[in-house]
C-alpha cells in the first residue's frame, strides 16, 4: 500500500479485536455507539514522523464479511488492512467520489501483493 502511493517505509500498529472494543474505540473517538469493521487512526508525524498511525480490525465482523462475500477471512483481513492504511494516508470514503476512488486504490494494491477476490 505505501508502494503504491510513493511513500517511504512507515510503521503503522494494527490491532485485531472484538466487537465489544471496537464499539467502544467507535464511541470514544467518533461518537458513534456501534461496532464497525474497521477503524483508523492517523497519528500526524507523533510520535515519530515515519508512524502513520493504527488501525482496529474487528476479527468477529471481518469474519461475517468474508462469509457473506464468499471469500476467505484472509482476503477480509488484507482488505480492511489496506483499506484502513489509505485512511492514514487521507483518502476518504464519505462521499460517492471519494468512496469509488478509494475502493479501486484498494483493489489494485490487493492485486500488487498478489490477493485476488476468492
């Protein structure tokens, strides 16, 4: 993912959790009282200039999606990774744009590290 965007080697911390801890990070920092799949965190250059940031990746949900998608938990797990590091790196996926931009980012680092949809 930092290859793709030209960024220098970072370090970015990754938590796997539950349901119950990513609702409360969900509620703590955005406000919103429910579990999601995953959450970023930029850290701004602090405490080091080359630490992006963290991401939580709710294992439970991941898990979900990755039935429901008809894919391994593998692929599920790689996906929201990559996803939420293009958080860190400021794409958005609030909007329609901003969503589509972010999702063909995605897709094509998935198949730069050589994970196909399946």
């Amino acid at each position: 993912m930092l290859e793709s965007e030209s960024q220098p080697p970072s370090e970015i911390t990754v938590l796997l959790t539950n349901e119950e801890e990513i609702r409360e990070l969900n509620r703590k920092f955005l406000g919103k009282n429910r579990p999601t799949d995953v959450l970023s965190f930029p850290s701004g250059g602090f405490p080091r200039e080359n630490y992006l940031g963290d991401i939580s990746i709710c294992v439970p949900i991941a898990a979900m999606q990755a039935k429901t998608k008809k894919h391994s938990l593998e692929y599920e797990l790689a996906f929201l990774a990559v996803h939420g590091g293009l958080h860190l790196l400021g794409y958005e996926d609030e909007t329609e744009n901003g969503y589509r931009k972010m999702m063909r980012k995605t897709m094509k680092v998935m198949r730069m590290i050589g994970l196909k949809n399946a």
